[in-house]
C-alpha cells in the first residue's frame, strides 16, 4: 500500500498561522477548522485496464491536499476487479477511509461490487455533470470510472469536482436517508432468513 500525502502542507499552513495578534485567533482558528473539515483520507484501486490512470489520480489526489492510498494492483499485469473493487469499497464501509475512488475498463464492474458493502453509496460517472451531482444530490463516497472510455483531462476535472463539491443536504438528505433504510431493510431480512433444508 502506498500513501502519498497532501496533509503535509496544509500543516505546514497551520503552524505558519502566527499567535502574535490576539485579534486574528478567531479567523486563524475559522481556517484551520476549514483546513481540517475539507482533508480526506482517500483510497484508490484499479484493475489492470486502469492501472495507468491510477497512478495519475493518486498524484492528483496528493496536490489537492488529501492522503492518497494506492490499493493496488502494483503492476499492470491482468487481476480481477472484483478483488480491487472490494478493497476499495470496504475502507469506506468500515470508516477506515472517507471517499474511494475505483477504476476499472467501464467503471460498471467496480460500481457493481462496490454498491454491494454496507453504507458506500458508488456513483459511476462518465462526465463532469454526473460527478457534481452524484455528491450534490446524493452524497456519494465511492467513485466509479471508466478507463476505456475517458480522456485524462476530463477525468482530472471529475475528480477535482467530485471531491470539492458538498453534499446538499434538505430533501436530499431525506432521500438518502432511505436508501439507508432500504439497505438495514435488506440486511435483517436476510439475517432472519434460514437457509433451506
């Protein structure tokens, strides 16, 4: 697992922020709240198709200020994104990670596995648009890209979007909330079931 982290200078931010003024504590410390509240811990995974642009998101992620995780594969040799996907996917659902971005050829396999683990809600998106609005409306925390079929500067745009954009909450929040409901719906259901004899 490799960690290339952007944490570095938004410390290096904070510590610059003198005490010497006693009228500028309140706005240092709105800042340095500010610093903290947008700095994520995000993993990255691919399969073998998006190994390249992997390695070009990971550095992305860095210069915007965020840990970035690499969870594999290492190589580009052919692996099974459902293997990747899983890895991603789980950081999130156990709070071990804040966001995942996933990539895969289509981005619809990673987006598959990834929607299967409790609390990840994976949006995959093919433009600039859908990245906005798949945090906007529905506060999504796993993205899910395609590498066949997106260019490297539309991808870096997506990326930039979908990790500044905030979730807006109201009647969205409402809707996300039974999404919720449905999942816990799902998971006692199946807990109450008994296997057949």
């Amino acid at each position: 697992m490799h960690v290339a982290n952007g944490a570095g200078t938004n410390r290096a931010f904070q510590n610059g922020l003198g005490q010497s003024n006693p009228n500028t504590n309140e706005l240092q410390s709105s800042l340095v709240q500010k610093i903290e509240s947008s700095f994520m811990r995000i993993v990255v995974a691919s399969d073998h198709r998006g190994f390249q642009m992997k390695g070009r998101i990971l550095a992305q992620v860095a210069e915007l200020g965020h840990e970035a995780i690499d969870l594999g594969p290492g190589t580009a040799e052919s692996v099974d994104y459902p293997d990747y996907g899983a890895k991603g996917s789980r950081a999130v659902s156990e709070g071990t990670a804040d966001r995942a971005i996933l990539i895969c050829g289509s981005g619809i396999g990673m987006s598959i596995v990834a929607n299967k683990f409790p609390g990840v809600r994976a949006a995959l998106c093919h433009d600039e648009l859908t990245a906005e609005m798949s945090r906007r409306h529905n506060d999504a925390n796993v993205l899910c890209l395609s590498a066949d079929m997106l260019g490297e500067r539309l991808t870096s745009r997506m990326i930039e979007l979908w990790l500044q954009t905030n979730f807006e909450g109201g009647r969205h929040a409402r809707r996300v909330g039974k999404i919720s409901e449905v999942e816990h719906q799902v998971e006692t259901t199946h807990t109450a079931c008994t296997p057949c004899e």
